[in-house]
C-alpha cells in the first residue's frame, strides 16, 4: 500500500488542530473513560480508482450527555466500511459485514488493505494509544482469512501492508 492516504474526518479535511484534537481524546486514557470509548465507521473512497484514495472515519463518543450513542447514527460515504469501538479502555473492536463465510483471495485482500489503511493512517497522524485489538476483532480476521498471521495491535496491522 505504500504511504497511508490521506484522512477525512466526520465528512471534513482536518486541520492539524482537528488530527491532535481527534488523536488525544482516542489515545488518552482519562478521555476514554469519560467518554464511555468511541464508535466509528470506517472506510475508503477512490479505492483502485484515479482519483486520490482517502480514508473516511465518523466517530462520536460513545456516550453523550448521559445517553447511549449507536453505531447506526453514523454514516460514512462507504457501502463496505469496518464498523468498530474504541473501548474505555483503548482496545479495538473492528468488524465487517459480509454476505459469505468463506472468502476468495480477492475478497480478504479488500478487506486486508481496508484494515491496513485504516491502521496506517492513525498511525501516521499521530496515534499515540496501544491499539490493542479486541478478541473479537482477532477471532474474525482469522475465521475469515484475513490475514496469514493475524495482528494484536494497530502498530503489528499497519506493517502487515502489502507490497
């Protein structure tokens, strides 16, 4: 995949304010817990096309004055996106939705360069968390054949990136 590409946030180009703002409250402890975690969609425009391509991520605190937020309140401009948590306590839980079990090459090579993507471009802006994948989140990259050797954290995913 080479050098991650570009990050759209919540349907906007960040500023560097935005990516510090965005990458304190997912990396530091004492944020994630007030917070109650995070949900988010994620996904890829201009995937094999001519134009640029850019990762999509839409993220909300988990809990907001008081109420529980949903994974189907936010929309990312994708059909495929990795739906996910960041947990109170900095774990990951990425997980996809697919019409098979068993995937061909092709298919767990997209969701592959998905999961590298996503994990290369935090990486790149400055995430400063552990990145720790959840049990479900590794349990389903194996089950489905994601990757050979399945990754723990987003550091060990972002390397996994193909040549």
């Amino acid at each position: 995949m080479g050098k991650p590409p570009p990050l759209i946030l919540n349907g906007e180009q960040p500023g560097p304010k935005d990516i510090e703002m965005f990458i304190v409250g997912i990396s530091d402890p004492a944020r994630l817990r007030a917070s109650g975690g995070y949900l988010f969609k994620m996904g890829l425009v201009g995937e094999g096309a001519e134009e640029e391509m850019k990762v999509l991520i839409a993220i909300c605190p988990a809990i907001s004055e008081g109420e529980r937020l949903h994974h189907y309140d936010i929309d990312v401009a994708d059909p495929n996106p990795i739906i996910g948590t960041i947990s109170a306590t900095g774990d990951f839980s990425l997980v996809f939705k697919t019409q098979k079990k068993n995937l061909d090459e092709g298919e767990r090579k997209h969701w592959r360069n998905r999961f590298v993507a996503f994990a290369s471009t935090l990486l790149n802006v400055g995430y400063r968390g552990v990145g720790s994948l959840d049990w479900i989140t590794r349990s389903l990259l194996k089950e489905m054949g994601v990757f050979e050797a399945v990754p723990e954290t987003l550091a060990r995913m972002a390397q996994l990136a193909e040549s």
